[in-house]
C-alpha cells in the first residue's frame, strides 16, 4: 500500500494505478483510477487528465494526513507501551 498514493491524492492530483487490492479497499480507492493492462493504463491516464476534480470527493483524503496517521498510530502502540511500564 504505497504511501505516496495518498500525497498525491493529498495534492489533488490524478492516480493512476496497476490493480492493487489494498488500495482498491480504502475509502479513497474511488479516487483512484485502476487499470488491467497496458493499454487500459494509458487509457486511464487520458481519463484522469481531463476529469473534473470535485473538493468533496477529496474530503476523505485529509483521513490520511500524517497529523492523523500518526494518532491512529499512537492510540494503537500507547497502551502497549504504557502496559509494559
């Protein structure tokens, strides 16, 4: 699940994408423009050039931001930690 994706998502900017289930299953796997095959990469890139970008839809990103990862990390490895004193 590569990081980047989400920073250029965070960007708004265009992702095109070989299948990756990963990414297909989270919430900006909408955003993401998935292709087959060569010819259907191409064909995706064409598409993602001239779509229209709706702010809403990029609403969902800011889900990834580091500031938010790093909490949900945090939460996570905390009582972990503070269970280990």
């Amino acid at each position: 699940n590569p990081l980047k994706v989400f920073e250029y998502l965070a960007l708004r900017k265009p992702v095109v994408s070989v299948e990756m289930e990963s990414l297909r299953k989270e919430d900006v796997g909408s955003l993401i423009y998935f292709a087959k095959d060569f010819q259907d990469f191409n064909n995706k890139i064409r598409l993602a050039l001239v779509r229209k970008i709706n702010t809403e839809d990029y609403l969902v990103v800011d889900r990834y931001s580091w500031d938010n990862l790093f909490a949900k990390l945090l939460s996570i490895v905390e009582p972990v930690l503070l269970s280990c004193q």
